[in-house]
C-alpha cells in the first residue's frame, strides 16, 4: 500500500498538537527542576543548621579528652552517625547505607564548618553531613579533634518531589489533551472555508449546479471568495456563451449542408450521366466526366453524413424499431454496397434482434468501408449471439492500430494516419457508428494485435427505449 501524506487539517492538529505538548513539557519539567532543587534546598538547610547546632554545643561540654560516653552523646544525629576522636571511636552506619565519601572526609578536615554531599545513586537520595570539634569554649585545646559524620534519609523530600514529578506529567498530558482540541477546532476552522471553496470549484463543471460562496466581512478568506463567486460568474456566462456560439454554428452547419441537398442531388444525376456517357467522350473528356463523378459522390455522401451527425446534436435522432434477423440484414447491407465479394460472412443460426433498420445499415457500411480501406485483407465479419446481446463484428486482418490512436477512432473528423487526408473518408463515419450503437442502448469496442483489428459492436436483443417492435 502506497503512503499518502496526511491532509492540510490533519498536519494542522499535529504541529499544534505538538507545539503543545512541546511548551506543556517545558513548563512542567521548568517547574518541577525550581520545586526540586527547592525541596531539597530546604530539607538540606534544616539538616545543616540541626547538626551545626548540635556541634557547636558540644564545645561547652566536651572534654580536653573525649571519652566514650561524650562521643556517644554526639551520635543522636541523623539516621546514622560516627564520632571519632583519635582511636576512640562510637557509633555505626546502617547495614544498607554505604560509608561517607571520601571526598567529604578529605575535605572537613580542611574546613572550620561542617560539609555536606548529597548521593542520589541509591534507593532513596542520601545526604551526608561531617563537622569537626577542635576547641572548646575555655580555649582548651582537645588533644585530639572530635570528627562527627552523620548520614540522613532524604526520603521525605523525595516523596514530595515524586509527587510534584507525577502532577507535572499529569498537567504535560491534560495540556497536551486541549492543544490537540485547540487544534483540532482550529484546523476545522481554518480547513472548513478551502474546502467549501473546492467543492464550490468542482460545481463550477457544466450541468452542474454552481454553489455560492459566503464569508464574513472579517474573514481572511472574504476577498478570495468575493473574486472566486466574481470569476464563477464570468465563467458561466463564457460558458453560456461559447454553448450558444457552437449551437448556432452546428446549426449553420446543418442548415448549409440542407440547402446543399437540392443542388447536390442534381450534380448526382448530371453526374452519373456523364459517368454513363464517358465511353463515348474524348479520353480528357472522358477522364474529368469521372472525376466530377466521383468529387460529387464523396460530397452526397459527406452532405448526409453531417445532416445525420446534426439530428444526434439537436436531440432529433429516433429509432424505428423492428425485429431483424441480423444474419440477414448484413447480408442485404453487404450486397446493397457491393461488399459481398470483398468480405466473408460467417453463417451461423439466424439472430434476431430489435433494432432500427436503416441505422443497423449504416453501423455495417461504415465498419466494414473502414475495413476495406485501412485494412488488409481478408475482412471477416460475424453476427452471433444469446438470450441477451446480439453481437456483431468486423476484423480486418491489417497492422494493429496504436493505443493512443485508437482511444481517438470515434472523434469526428479524427484521421488516424495524416496521410489519409486526401482519400474518400470523411472523418464521422466511425463516430456516426457509435452515435448509432449507443442509441440503440449498445456498445462498440476495438482491440488489436498481432492478428489484426476487430470492431466488435454489441446490441441489446430486446428494445430498452420507449418504442414497440413489430415481428417483419
């Protein structure tokens, strides 16, 4: 399955979305990181200013030589303690906490006040705090500094802070839940005026009923619809126009070729008599006689050809329906033409069918006179059948006709091959076939190969439009 890129709406609730949830975790984890340093900050400040407290009041009590019992009394800090002075020593760490750092044992005996670590590296965050004793309050030197290293459980603080952790997440995800609605809203909104605008354009197709854009004054949109309803407008008058303009001329065209009828049947007789007298005229004489025999053939046929394309323009073309034995009618419509030596017919069981005689007649000359003329031989025609469609066709057995002529064969005045612009054919006689078949509620398809070319034409055997049949 092919990817589809996502719509404009859809892109829009994504990057608002995004952006949403982008500022929501920014503000969250800038919240939470200020709130976390500020817990621990306090909780460490009570812890450093209790434990200072306490060392600095054992200077009025402790001894020039500390014994076991005053070291004793400075272990009640924390929740581990050890109190040291030279090889005495007092007190314990818990089983599950590790020894102080040495990095903060190097650096109290450095520093006249107490230092501090914080470990996160545990279960829960541990905080570590060492001071030194080394004078007493009368001045008297200790023979040997007291050093006090506490350990303190920051689980309390911690606590806060994983709650505090979770409302953040909670308020990233609710904010993220409305900057996809936020979104959502505004991308319909924004969204909803292009996509009336394109189902107004699609309405702008002929014989389909134009919709007409509104927006309010305010809208960003208001000046592209005002000048989308201003070209729509334009467009159905050009079109209303251009419609009347090719309806006058196919009626110009029509009624020329009408007013030619008279005269052209006269040229016809004068014509066929010269034909008739030209073995008897001079060979020049003679010559010209069928030239203009033959010109004013081709222009009959051309005349009734537009007067009949004309009668499917303007609605006026209808059918006589009889019931025909198909078989048959080829046969008469082959001979009538002179065809019946130039194509073979294949007999089979007679099909009878209800169709518009003389239409049938022109479906089979034209087929088979393009056959003839840009096909080779030999040309096969067949008519078979069912209970339901009549099927009738012509192969010719020339080369195959290309793909992208043969989507064309059924315009009018289409020539497949510009060459054939000065042979008989007048360009409407394969789109007269069409017009006819689909009249008659049928199809006409045309395939080609190796083989040649095969017109293939399928008819209803039973009327499908108003009208009777009458048994011949």
């Amino acid at each position: 399955m092919s990817w589809r890129r996502p719509g404009l709406q859809a892109q829009l609730v994504v990057v608002l979305s995004a952006l949403a949830f982008v500022a929501a975790v920014a503000a969250s984890a800038a919240v939470y990181l200020q709130a976390r340093n500020n817990i621990f900050s306090a909780a460490q400040d009570q812890i450093l200013n209790g434990f200072a407290d306490t060392i600095d009041a054992a200077s009025d009590w402790i001894g020039p030589e500390p014994t076991r019992r005053e070291l004793a009394e400075l272990t009640i800090v924390g929740d581990g303690s050890v109190a040291r002075s030279g090889n005495v020593q007092v007190g314990s760490w818990p089983f599950d906490v590790p020894d102080p750092p040495q990095a903060l044992l190097n650096r109290v005996e450095q520093s006249p006040m107490p230092v501090f670590q914080r470990e996160s590296g545990h279960a829960v965050p541990l905080f570590y705090v060492a001071g030194q004793i080394r004078n007493d309050w009368n001045s008297e030197e200790l023979t040997q500094p007291v050093l006090v290293t506490a350990v303190y459980n920051l689980a309390q603080a911690q606590s806060q802070i994983d709650s505090l952790e979770r409302r953040a997440a909670a308020v990233a995800a609710v904010v993220a839940v409305l900057g996809a609605l936020i979104g959502l809203w505004m991308a319909r909104r924004l969204v909803l005026p292009l996509r009336q605008l394109n189902a107004a354009a699609a309405s702008l197709v002929p014989g389909t009923p134009r919709r007409e854009l509104t927006a309010a004054a305010g809208h960003e949109l208001a000046e592209l619809v005002s000048t989308f309803n201003r070209t729509a407008a334009e467009l159905d008058r050009t079109v209303a126009d251009l419609a009347a303009k090719e309806a006058d001329a196919r009626r110009f065209v029509a009624d020329v070729f009408h007013e030619l009828r008279t005269p052209l049947a006269a040229l016809v007789a004068v014509a066929e008599i010269l034909e008739d007298d030209a073995a008897s005229m001079e060979p020049d004489t003679a010559r010209a006689a069928r030239i203009v025999s033959r010109g004013t053939e081709r222009l009959s046929r051309l005349t009734e050809d537009v007067i009949e394309i004309s009668r499917f323009d303007t609605g006026r073309a209808d059918l006589d329906l009889h019931v025909h034995d198909l078989t048959e009618l080829t046969r008469e419509s082959l001979g009538t033409r002179g065809f019946e030596d130039r194509v073979r017919l294949i007999d089979g069981t007679p099909v009878r069918s209800t169709v518009d005689r003389r239409r049938l007649d022109i479906v089979i000359g034209n087929l088979v006179a393009n056959a003839l003329a840009h096909g080779r031989p030999p040309v096969v025609m067949t008519v078979t059948g069912d209970d339901e469609t009549a099927v009738l066709s012509v192969t010719d057995h020339g080369p195959p006709i290309p793909d992208d002529q043969r989507r064309r064969l059924f315009e009018r005045f289409y020539k497949a091959d510009a060459s054939r612009g000065g042979t008989e054919g007048s360009g409407i006689g394969l789109a007269l076939v069409e017009e006819n078949v689909t009249l008659h509620g049928g199809t006409i398809t045309v395939t080609s190969g190796s083989g040649g070319n095969t017109f293939t034409v399928r008819l209803p055997r039973l009327p499908r439009l108003p009208g009777h049949a009458n048994e011949t």
